[in-house]
C-alpha cells in the first residue's frame, strides 16, 4: 500500500466539532490543537500531507436538481444528506445545515495549499476532495450487511482489516475521519471512483 501521508477531516456542527486525523504509513492518530480550519491545515502542512479527504459536500445543491453524485450513489444503495442550495440551507430554522457551512470554512481555508480536486482522477500535487464514510465502509466492506447503525462495530473493523493501527482514536468521529483518510490513500493510489460531475462536485470512493 501507499505509504504516503494523508488526512480526513470528519465535519460536525458547532457542538460537535470538526475532527482530523492523519495517516502516516500504517498509523493514524489526531494532531493536537486542531479544531479550527486554520489548525489543521497547519497540521496537513506540518506533517506533509498530500491529500485530504473531507466528510462533507464540496458544492451547494442546484435549485430542483440537487447533485448528481448523490443521485448516483443513490442508485447504488448508498444513500447521504440532501445537499440543499446554500440559501435554502442558510434559511434553514432549526440549523440542520451548520455543519455543510463548517466544511464550506474547510474547503475554503485548503483551497490555497490543497485546491480542491475537480478531476475524476487525482494527477498529483496537494488536493482536497470530498469523500463519506458509509460510502467508504460500504466499498471496502462490501454493502452486503453495511448498516450506518452498526458503525460503531463495522467502521473501525474496516480500519483493521486496512492493517491500520487505530490504537490512538477514540470516538466514532475520529473513525470517520480516518476513514476519509484512507479513502484519501486510495485517491493517491489511484484507486477511487468519482460519482457526480465537475459541475455539482466529485464524491471519491475508494476500489478496493
């Protein structure tokens, strides 16, 4: 396997935060000091991270057409949040969407240093691309009993079953984080599938 440095960035609301994770060669573990943008991309920096895989969309929805990767992932039985336009998700009340604008802040902090991917394939270079981890479990493990519900089991068992040592993550949020890092070490390996178009955003899913 590539043994290249790589991150995933698991995106929360406010109250949650935002969680990244670095793999380097077989390890993955959580920097500290790293809950702004700003943070981690220092982090990415610091570490020599070539590819970012972030759990969150990398374009807004269009108005009664949504986005095509989600269609497309749909269609395979793999099924994610609606991406809304940005003005419907701003005007949501009860802020559902808070988190779709903290990954926004993320894209838009590694966009100098880690622009972001609008390929199908990765071609070199520091990027950012979006990725999810159910659609990763679901690659790696297969779709047949991948349930979002046993994540808690299933997400760092795929993770092992990578020969990842996990033995410095601790919470569901740091596993899909290193999650969307290794999807980031298939990107490099260029081992993905991109669903969607340059238009409504790539999501990258990891070939197993």
């Amino acid at each position: 396997m590539n043994t290249k440095t790589v991150a995933g960035i698991d995106v929360g609301g406010d109250k949650k935060g935002c969680h990244l994770v670095i793999l380097e060669g077989s390890r993955a573990f959580r920097p500290v000091d790293t809950k702004t943008p700003q943070e981690m991309l220092q982090a990415c920096l610091e570490y020599g991270v070539q590819a970012v895989g972030i759990d969150a969309p990398c374009q807004w929805g269009v108005e009664g057409e949504g986005r095509r990767a989600e269609r497309e992932l749909a269609r395979q039985r793999i099924f994610s949040f609606a991406t809304p336009t940005r003005k419907r998700a701003d005007e949501n009340p009860g802020h559902f969407y808070r988190w779709m604008f903290n990954g926004e802040a993320i894209y838009q902090a590694f966009s100098s240093a880690f622009p972001l991917l609008t390929a199908r394939d990765f071609q070199g270079g520091r990027v950012s691309f979006e990725t999810f981890p159910h659609a990763v479990t679901c690659a790696l493990r297969g779709q047949e009993g991948t349930s979002a519900k046993e994540k808690r089991r299933q997400r760092p068992e795929v993770l092992e079953n990578a020969k990842i040592d996990i033995s410095g993550l601790k919470s569901i949020d740091d596993f899909d984080a290193a999650l969307c890092a290794l999807s980031a070490r298939y990107l490099v390996e260029g081992r993905t599938y991109a669903y969607g178009n340059v238009e409504g955003g790539y999501i990258h899913v990891p070939i197993p």
